[in-house]
C-alpha cells in the first residue's frame, strides 16, 4: 500500500512538474478575462519621423538698378523680383512605441511575476531585476511656414538730405528818370533731388567706403600709431559697403520652413508611396498642389529580409499540432528602404529597423519551468537578445 501511495505521489510530482508555468495569448485574440495571476505586455514597432527643412530664396532688384553701369561700370543687373524654393535638408529618424497589434496577456500558473518593462508597457526582460527607462520621444516643436510680404525696404538710400535749393531768376522792368531797366529777381526754391542724382550720390559714397577700406586694409592711418581694432573697422565698412552695393544690384533673403511627418508602416504592407506635400517656388511647402509646384513622396519598401525565416516558421506550424501552451512573444525585425523624392530626384535612402516587417514567434512554454531562466529583450526591435539558466 505504501509503494502504491508512492508510485501515485510520484507521478503526481511528474505531471505538475511538466505542466507549463505560463501561458501567453495574443490580447486581440482573446476574450479571457484577466485574473490576479496575469499582465499585459507589448512588442515595440517602429514610427518613421520624417523632417524636411525648405529654403525659399527670394531676390530684389534695387531701387537703382538701371544706374549700376553708369557710375559702378556693373553690367547685367536683374530688374525682376525672382523666387526659389529648394530642399536643403532631409532627416529620418525612428521612435519606438507599443504595438497594439502585438500586445499580449501573459498567464501565470504562479502568483509569480517575473516580467519588466520599459516605458509604455514595452517588455524589456523576464527574470531580472530592472526598473522602467525613458523611451525616445519625437521632437513636436515645429516652425510655423513664414514667407517674405516682398516689402523689402531698401533704408541707405543716400547718405545726403534729399531736398536741393533751386534758384529761380526772374526780372521785373522800372523806369529811372525816362530809362527802363532789368532788373533780375531771384527766388529759392526747394525741390526733391531726381532719382538719378541720389543714385550718382550713393554711388559716389560707395567708392568713398572702397577708399577708405583700402587705406586701412594697406595700413595708411592718419597716425603713426595704427587703431587697436583695424578688424572689426574693416569687418563694418566692408558691411557697410554691401548694403550700399544692394541698392544697384539688388538683395537676396531667404527663409526656413520645417516640414515633419510621422509614418507607422504597416506589417502586411510591400510598399508604400505618399505625396507628403508640393514644393512651390513661390510659397516653399504647400500642401494643394498648384500649377508651379511639384510633388514631395515618402516611399517606403519592405526588404523582406525575413520572409525566408517566416516560411520556415510556417511549415513547422504546420507540420505540428497547435501548441496549447505558448511561451512569451518575441520577434526577429525587418528593415525598410526609406526614400524622399521630388521631381524624379532621389534627394535621400536610408535604411530603417522595422519591427512590424518582421516575424512574429514564440518561445516554448516547457522552458518556463526552470526557475533560473532569464530572459533579456531589446527594447527597440522585440528580438530575444540572451537566455540563460544562471
């Protein structure tokens, strides 16, 4: 009867002991309810941020645009307004977050839980001691589209009053004992310059700035002793000298604006093209296309890195019956090409880790048993990095 009594504890001991210590479940697959013995946790994905910085130049003719050969000898000035718009910068970066798709209960067979997280319910290890970490977060602060009113205000005109006193002469006829006589009346008058003249004279204090830069440049002072800041007075006339110098050949001003996009690719999705805004050369980003702008695209393809490994995995679902037990989800990444192109113009490629592009697989919940195992995640890919029993 003991040995009896034995032999039945025994296998009492051999089938607990073969009984899985955790059962794991896709949540959206699942109607269980969740019990005090059980959490929830999620596999990272991947959100493309996309920053594209745009320069719209703009260039104005100055006010005596037409005077530059005469008194500068500057030929081919432009007398049009003229704006560009242009791509100048393009950054990709990629933040991880949880995967609603990949978010899964985890049922303990123990009042034991050995789970840890990074921030935002994303698994980071199992049977390890870990806190929570600060996830990457997108920078939101974005520039506000500004463009040029075309106002621009040309100040130096002239370094001179702009008023000149003109002298009218007229005469007025007397008569002195018998004899009429002439006799010239004047009368001063003050009128605005013509255009020209305050051209001959900005121009006239333009080549007075060369001068006076040259002597300095040449070390001709006006004492023995030269000035202690001969560089910074160089650095200011020769400012000087091209505010003067815009007034004939005109003045350039360009202007940033920031565009962000933020993409979450889809797992079953090949490839992706969006149009994320129109580049006009007149308004820099718009976001309706207009008759001088063109298209921007994302266009987002899956290297199908992993579809080798995700055939595998697919033969041996079927070749096994459907485990009752799962252990915890892990996955192995893919990646996608990343590209901005405009006007059949690759700007920029880049290659990005997708989760989400990746398999979806499962460790055998048997292994669970040991009450040693440890198991560390990346946080950013969802991938197994170590196992161990120590």
């Amino acid at each position: 009867m003991k040995r009896i009594l034995g032999s039945l504890l025994l296998l009492l001991f051999l089938l607990s002991s073969a009984i899985a210590q955790i059962n794991v479940v896709p949540l959206k697959d699942s109607e269980l309810q969740i019990k005090k013995n059980s959490l929830i946790y999620s596999l990272p994905r991947v959100t493309i941020n996309i920053n594209i910085i745009v320069e719209t130049e703009y260039f104005f003719p100055g006010p005596y645009q037409k005077y530059a050969d005469k008194y500068l000898t500057i030929k081919n000035t432009s007398s049009d307004l003229d704006i560009k718009s242009k791509i100048v910068d393009i950054r990709i970066n990629s933040v991880t977050e949880p995967d609603p798709n990949a978010t899964f209960l985890v049922i303990f067979k123990k009042n034991e839980f050995l789970l840890n997280y990074c921030s935002s319910s994303i698994i980071k290890s199992y049977g390890m001691e870990g806190g929570l970490e600060k996830s990457d977060e997108f920078d939101t602060n974005l520039s506000i589209p500004s463009f040029n009113d075309y106002d621009v205000i040309f100040t130096d005109m002239s370094v001179k009053r702009n008023f000149i006193d003109v002298t009218d002469t007229t005469y007025r006829v007397i008569q002195v004992d018998s004899i009429f006589q002439k006799i010239p009346i004047y009368n001063k008058v003050i009128t605005s310059k013509e255009f020209e003249q305050k051209a001959e004279e900005a121009a006239n204090y333009l080549i007075k700035i060369r001068k006076r830069k040259f002597k300095l440049m040449t070390g001709q002072f006006e004492t023995e002793t030269p000035p202690s800041d001969v560089n910074s007075m160089i650095a200011e006339l020769e400012e000087l000298e091209q505010e003067y110098l815009s007034l004939f050949i005109g003045k350039t001003i360009k202007v940033e604006n920031s565009f962000n996009f933020k993409y979450t690719p889809e797992g079953n999705v090949k490839e992706k093209k969006i149009v994320l805004f129109h580049l006009s050369d007149e308004f820099g980003i718009v976001e309706e296309e207009r008759s001088d702008s063109q298209p921007v695209y994302l266009l987002l393809t899956n290297n199908s890195i992993t579809s080798e490994i995700d055939s595998f995995y697919n033969r041996q679902t079927e070749l096994k019956k459907k485990d009752k037990n799962k252990g915890l989800f892990y996955r192995i990444p893919g990646y996608a090409s990343v590209k901005v192109i405009y006007d059949d113009m690759q700007y920029v490629e880049q290659v990005v880790m997708v989760p989400q592009y990746g398999v979806l697989n499962y460790l055998p919940a048997n292994m669970f048993k040991s009450k040693s195992l440890k198991i560390l995640f990346d946080e950013n890919s969802g991938s197994v990095k170590t196992i161990s029993n120590e």
